[in-house]
C-alpha cells in the first residue's frame, strides 16, 4: 500500500491539515492520472475537446450561412426556368379556386407572404392573389369568386374595382441546368402522390418521418452486415443525408465530406419540415438519362420513363421508379426491364412490411407487368418543345452558360392546348395502329410503329401553341416537327396560288377559280424526261374545275395546272412561302416532292390563313437574366408575300376541301361546324393542313424509316386534325372563330358548275363562286342559255390603290417589373384587339387593303359606269 500525502489549503487563520490517500499497488492508471504525466495528458485531452468544440461550431456556423442564404435564394435558383406563355380567366369560366391555386403553385406561388414570386390565399368561394416582385408583369392584386363552380366576379385589390379578365402568372413547364443538361420538372410536396412517398421511404428510409436526420438502427444494421459478410456494402444514409450530400457536397468518400454531411444534415434538420426536405430530394434525385439529356427528379423520371403526369402514377409505377433510384443506369427500365422487375417488386414487399399496403395491393402490384411508356403515350408537358427551346438558347447565348444561370425562359406554348394536343395524338394513333394492323402486308406479323408530328400557331402573330414531336419521348427523342419529308398534297395549295396570282401579276393566261383543266392520264416530258403521274385508285374526272381539282386532290389536274403557269412560279410561291429547301422547278414539284419540315409547313400556310402576310413561327417571348434584366424579345416577323385576294381565294379553295372534298368526312364525322380550311396529303407519309380564323394546325404521320404509310391523310393525320380542333374551341381564345373576310376587290357571281360560266335561269345546277374583280367570267352559260347569274361586288373600286406598306403590329403594354417596364407581345391582346375591330365575314365594302398591281397602267382605270355596265351587262 502506498500513501500520498495531500495537503488541503484554507484561508490564513486555519492551520494546514494532512490527509494521507491510501492507493493499492495494483492502480497503475490512478497512480498515472494523478501524477504530472496524467495532469498533461487530461490538459491535452481538455484541450482537443475544447478545439473540436470550436472546431465544430465554427463550421456549423460556416454551413449555416450557405445553407441560409441558398435556402434564402432558392436551391434551385442556378437553374434556367422554362415557362408557358401566361393564362387569363374570365367571368364565367368554369374553374375552381383550387384549379387556380394548383396552376399558381406550378408558376412559384406559395401562400407564405414572403415568396418573391408571388402568393395567394385560398378560401371556400374566393382566391386572392399578390403578385410579387419577380412575377412576369407588375399586376394588380386580384381577388377571384366563383358561384357554383363559375367565376361570379374578379376585382381589383389595387383600387376596389370589377375586371372581367385577370392574367395568371405563366406556369413553369421545365429546369434545365448544369453542364450536364439537367432536365427537371418541379413539384410541390403535396403534388406528390402519397403512394410514391411510401414507395421512396420504404426502399430509402422507412423512419425518415420519425427521426433526427440519423438512423442509429439502421447504421448498427449496415455495420452487422458489413462485418458479418466482410464488405462495404451497406447503405446507412437517411434521405436527409443525402439531401444534404446532392445540394451541398460531392460524391467523394472522404472523411472530411462525411463530417460536412453530417453538419449539414443537422442544420437541415432544424431549418426545415420533413415536407419540405422530402420536396428537394424529389426535385434532385438523379434517375439516369434520356437522350443528351440528365433526368433529374422524381416528376421529370416519370415524364421520361412512364410517359405520364407524376400525379397519374399507380402503385407498380411509384414502386418502379422508387426501385431505380439506387443505380439508375443498372435499372433502366428500357435496356434492362427485368433488373427493374425485380427491383420493384422489392421496393413492394418492404412496403407491405412497412404497412403501407395490405396483402391484396401486394400481390396485384407484384403481378402487373412493368410499366414502360406505351407507343401512343407522351407527356402533356411539351418535351419536344422544351429541346427546341433549350436548343435555341443554347444558340442565342453561346457566350453565357444560361443553363448554370437564373435565366427565366418565358415561351409561347398555351398548356391547355398542348394537352389538347396530347390527346389528340393519343386517340388519332390509335385509330391509325389498328389500321396498319390490318393490312394485309403486315399479316401474321408486328408491324412497325408508326410515328406523329403535330404542330400548332397562333396564325396572326406566329406563335406556337401547341407541340407534339413524336409518339413517346422516352423512346425516342427525335423531334418529327423538325424532320424534313415530303409533304404530298398539301403542297398543291401553292400551285393553285400561283395561278390565281396571274390576276395579279399577269401573264399569257389568267386563271380563276372555274378555270377548266382536263384530268386524264397524261406524260410530262421536262428537261429531256417523262413524267407520268397518276390519280389516286386510277381514277380521273375528266374536265374539271380548278376548285374541284384541288378539293378533291387530282394529281394529273394539278401538275397541267403548274405546267401551264409555270414550275418556276410555282418554285418561286413555295419560297416566298419560306420554303426554301432544294425546292426545284421540275413537274414532280405540283405534287410535293421537294421534303419540308412540318414546322416549314405550318409557317408556309401563314399566307393563307393571314391574308398573304407570312409570319416566321417563333416559340420564344422573353427571357430575363438572374438581375431582371430582358436580355431578349421577340418581334413578330412579318411580311406581306402575297395578294390578299389571292390568299382568300386559296381559302375558299381550302374550305372546299372540308366541304365537299377530301376531308369532307372528317368535317362530318367529329361535327366540325366551324369556318374552316384545309388540305389532306399523302405521300409516303399522311399529312393535313388545316385552319380556322383563330388556330392554324399541321399534322404529319408516318413510319422513322420512310416506308410507305399505305394510309390516306384523310384517314390518317386529318382525324387528329379535327380532334384537335374539337378540343381546342373548347378554350376562349379559340372559340370565337369567324368566317374567313374577303378583301376588297373580291366579286362574287353565281356559276353554272358545269361550263364555269355565269348560270342562266335553266341551268339544273349553280353556285357561287368568287374572283378578283375584272376576271369574273363574262357572259351566259352557253350550255342551257338564257340570261346571266347575279353578281356581287366586294368594294367597287375594282382596280387596286396604290402599294402600302403594312401597318406594324402594335404590341401591347404591360407594366414591368424589370428594366423597360414592359413585357413581350401578348398574344390575348393581340387576338382580343382583332376580334373586337368589328369584322364582318364576307362583308360587302371590306376596308381597302389589297396592293398595287403594278402591271396595270395607270390609263386602264375604267370609270363608274363603266364597271356597272360590265357588270350588269
């Protein structure tokens, strides 16, 4: 035993006491601690403890502040923001204020006040909504009603007063950012269905929503199993962990990058709610790659894989993408479906174990096939569009990494009428699969699947509202719209233009509406070679028509037609048209043989269904560097290439088709009562071409590999067509839709069919039929005799005034929230501003607009009377 002495001190006025310790021999560790070297090495440890303390909080303080001010910023905030071109409602549209706030939340509204984008507050008959200072215009506050599942009223906050339109904040379609081409699609916690938050935290985290940030059960798990099979194998990290490591670190196994996760995961932890954590993990996650693109996000992982909204997902699906969210590649559900079929039915077991699901949802869950997006089946959020959109940036902006910036991208599309769209393409495809199922060369086998293009615009402004480039963007990324084919048939409306504009121009021969031409078999011979075209099924009309010709798509008529106005006319009408692509002069021109894009197509109707202006489609409005600053608006490019007689009377050829000719079973069929226009083609492919005053479409179908379709466009793009056009006049904008107005100096007289003279009193059958003034046929139907049909004049002044430019587009002003205080051309306005100007259709005394035809002499101009006696002659 050995004794220590120690000596206890008190004040002066105590005298010093001794107290002997007694230690056994045997405590070496006492003896050590209680000697100079265990006083220095507790200093040394108090020391380190107290450095690790400092240490420790000085770095939660350092990630404090980042992750502060990126919270503060927004985590997403270096991502470019792709938006859809902004929404009105109007008293008495039929909504709901939850409709309404669900499109808001899409745009970045929330209902905290502090939201830079804007806010709103729901109640059970009314939505208030305040824009904020990021918001795409300086708008007034509004408040919205609603009765019985209608708007009753919407008033101004501002200063109290009644509106009847209010503009919805645009709603974001996309996030693309990175070098990496990070394509993602935002989601609110609660736009989450509950089955794929199950799904997640089963095969993830099953006690995220219960513990701290760590999971000490699960970590001693992965430890047991690590040491029990001698690898490193095991996951311990909980969705907060790896929340922290997406936004805040590397992918590195550093010890220094653990001990950040571990701080950062303990500040999210206190800055956050679980929904809240759970809504960036989703919008983060990485599930692999479609295309050039990186898929990243549990909404855009269903866009690209499920073909599907994230809020249509079923449990197999929820459980399919929660599956592939370990190794994405090891799981693509495209080139190793099985691997994910066994993956998901994994994901469904621990969800059964977990009590999420009961035993019956298990076993049908675990039996349904794996769910890979379907031919037929496509997102109705615009993938194709949002490639052309992140294409042309790239373009615009090739000195300034844009997808590394807030830019915010604002684009034309209407999210309404893309889905119109959507589900046009989807029913249309099915109706054309089971055709191709039945044909005969397919017996006994898979035929191929064919594929769609469908292209929309606003046909006053160029604008496109609506894009579809393919069946199914999961499989194959190729954008149809911009993919070069022969357009068939619905080229001929510029054929026929180029005759009907010898009125105009002049020429050896004048031809109109009822200029006759024979359709029989006949040989072209051009530079040194025959050419024999031949009518559908081998049929020919004999003498025809120039209307009947093109309403019922005879090939023969219409190449003698280009034939006699010339092939280089007709070449010279497709490029004014903006088609410009290898088009040349050769009879095989009349028919389409020359490839275009159908976006080329929709722009080159522009003249028709715009009174001879053709307008250049564009899919950008503005877009608005990370200060605010507009770094780019569009302006509408415009220009007059065409007479607006003659592309009126090409309309009213146009609506022949869809009366009488052609398409007419379509127009039948989905009850199209509408003033409308169009042509069918078919080629290889299926096309149509089609418009009304409000909306102008072109849909294109056909196979990857340019096998023959063996489908009339009647019957195969025309129906989808018309679906369309069915669903989109369901909306406002598009519903007010007027017959189409003839200029002035159009005449129209009563015909005989027949003899395409003016009709006689015996004649057994006539119709009406218009003609630039001064070549109406003059005379009597020779064939029946008698006196002459009636004439009537749009506008007397029969001879053109003189050439004028055209008035510019006024774009209207929005007061800003940055720089120039205005936002782009609205296109509501646009349209609102048109259809309230008071047009009548087919009026008699049309405003004078047509241009100068400068191959008439001024010494030419007919006097009044004149023109009446030749009239009424």
């Amino acid at each position: 035993m050995r004794e220590l002495l120690v000596v206890a001190n008190s004040d002066e006025k105590t005298a010093r006491q001794k107290m002997k310790l007694r230690i056994p021999h045997g405590s070496g560790f006492t003896h050590l601690l209680l000697g100079p070297t265990g006083r220095s090495l507790i200093i040394l440890f108090s020391l380190f403890v107290i450095a690790g303390l400092g240490t420790f909080t000085y770095f939660y303080a350092r990630y404090s502040r980042i992750i502060d001010e990126k919270l503060r910023a927004g985590v997403f905030a270096n991502s470019a923001k792709i938006f859809a071109a902004p929404e009105s409602v109007s008293v008495g549209d039929a909504i709901t204020p939850n409709d309404i706030a669900t499109g808001l939340r899409r745009s970045g509204y929330t209902e905290s006040r502090g939201n830079p984008v804007g806010y709103y507050q729901i109640h059970s008959n009314y939505i208030e909504i305040f824009p904020q200072s990021d918001s795409y215009f300086d708008q007034e506050p509004g408040l919205i009603r609603f009765v019985k599942g209608k708007i009753s009223q919407i008033v101004s906050l501002q200063d109290n007063t009644a509106r009847n339109q209010y503009q919805l904040e645009p709603q974001l379609i996309q996030a693309i950012s990175g070098a990496a081409r990070e394509k993602r699609r935002m989601v609110k916690f609660h736009d989450i269905p509950k089955v794929l938050v199950d799904a997640v935290t089963s095969i993830e985290d099953k006690r995220f929503f219960q513990h701290l940030g760590f999971d000490p059960i699960r970590i001693l798990k992965a430890v047991y199993v690590d040491v029990k099979e001698g690898r490193k194998d095991q996951g311990a990290s909980t969705l907060s962990m790896q929340t922290a490591r997406m936004f805040f670190l590397t992918q590195d196994k550093s010890f220094k990058r653990k001990a950040a996760e571990v701080i950062i995961t303990l500040q999210l932890e206190q800055k956050l709610t679980k929904e809240q954590i759970f809504e960036y993990y989703a919008n983060q996650v990485d599930l692999g790659w479609r295309g050039t693109f990186h898929i990243v996000g549990l909404a855009q992982a269903s866009e690209a894989y499920l073909g599907k909204e994230l809020n249509n997902i079923n449990l197999p699906e929820a459980a399919e993408i929660a599956g592939m969210i370990q190794r994405p590649g090891y799981f693509d559900p495209f080139r190793h479906p099985d691997r994910l079929r066994d993956r998901r039915n994994i994901v469904l077991l621990l969800m059964r174990q977990n009590n999420v699901i009961g035993d019956r949802d298990y076993a049908l869950a675990s039996e349904a096939p794996l769910t890979v997006t379907k031919a037929g089946s496509t997102s109705v959020e615009a993938p194709y569009f949002v490639d052309m959109v992140n294409d042309k940036l790239q373009n615009m902006f090739q000195d300034a990494d844009f997808q590394s910036n807030a830019f915010r991208v604002y684009t034309t599309i209407d999210m309404r009428v893309q889905r119109a769209a959507v589900e046009a393409v989807r029913l249309g495809m099915a109706s054309v699969d089971e055709q191709i199922k039945k044909q005969r060369r397919f017996k006994g086998q898979t035929p191929p699947t064919p594929q769609v293009a469908l292209v929309a615009i606003d046909p006053h402004t160029g604008e496109v509202k609506a894009l579809v480039g393919g069946r199914n963007y999961g499989l194959s990324q190729l954008n149809h719209t911009l993919a070069k084919r022969q357009p068939g048939s619905i080229f001929k409306p510029f054929v026929y233009a180029a005759a009907l504009d010898t009125a105009v121009s002049g020429g050896p021969r004048v031809f109109t509406a009822s200029t006759t031409v024979v359709d029989e078999p006949t040989t072209f011979y051009f530079d040194n070679q025959s050419y024999t075209p031949g009518n559908f099924e081998k049929k020919f009309s004999g003498t025809v028509t120039l209307r009947e010709a093109l309403a019922h798509s005879l090939n023969v008529a219409t190449v003698k037609v280009g034939e006699m106005v010339g092939f280089d006319a007709v070449v010279d009408m497709a490029n004014r048209a903006g088609m410009n692509y290898k088009i040349h002069p050769t009879p095989a021109v009349a028919l389409g043989a020359y490839e275009i894009t159908p976006v080329e197509a929709v722009g080159a109707y522009t003249i028709f269904a715009n009174g001879g202006d053709y307008l250049k489609p564009s899919f950008l409005s503005m877009v608005r560097a990370q200060d605010g600053k507009v770094v780019f608006k569009n302006k509408v490019e415009e220009k007059q290439v065409l007479d607006p007689r003659v592309a009126y009377l090409t309309t009213s050829l146009l609506e022949e088709v869809l009366r009488t000719g052609t398409a007419a079973g379509v127009r039948a069929r989905y009850n199209l009562t509408i003033p409308a226009a169009g042509k069918t083609g078919t080629s290889h492919d299926g096309w149509f071409a089609g418009y009304t005053s409000e909306l102008l479409c072109v849909v294109w179908v056909g196979f990857d590999d340019n096998l023959e379709l063996n489908l009339e466009g009647a019957h195969s793009a025309a129906p989808i067509w018309a679906e369309f056009m069915k669903r989109a006049l369901e909306y406002r904008e598009y519903r007010d839709v007027k017959p189409f107005r003839a200029p002035a100096g159009i005449v129209s007289i009563t015909i005989d069919p027949e003899s395409g003279m003016p009709a006689a009193p015996n004649c057994p059958k006539t119709r009406s039929e218009v003609y630039i003034a001064g070549t109406e046929p003059v005379g009597v139907c020779p064939l029946h005799g008698g006196r002459g049909g009636i004439t009537t004049v749009a506008g007397w002044d029969t001879s053109p005034p003189p050439a004028t430019p055209p008035p510019a587009r006024a774009a209207p002003t929005i007061p800003g929230s940055q720089g120039d205080g205005q936002a782009p051309p609205d296109p509501a306005s646009r349209r609102a501003a048109r259809q309230a100007s008071g047009q009548a259709a087919n009026s008699t005394a049309p405003p004078p607009a047509s241009p100068k035809d400068e191959t008439k002499k001024p010494g030419e101009k007919k006097g009044f009377l004149q023109r009446l006696w030749r009239v009424l002659k």
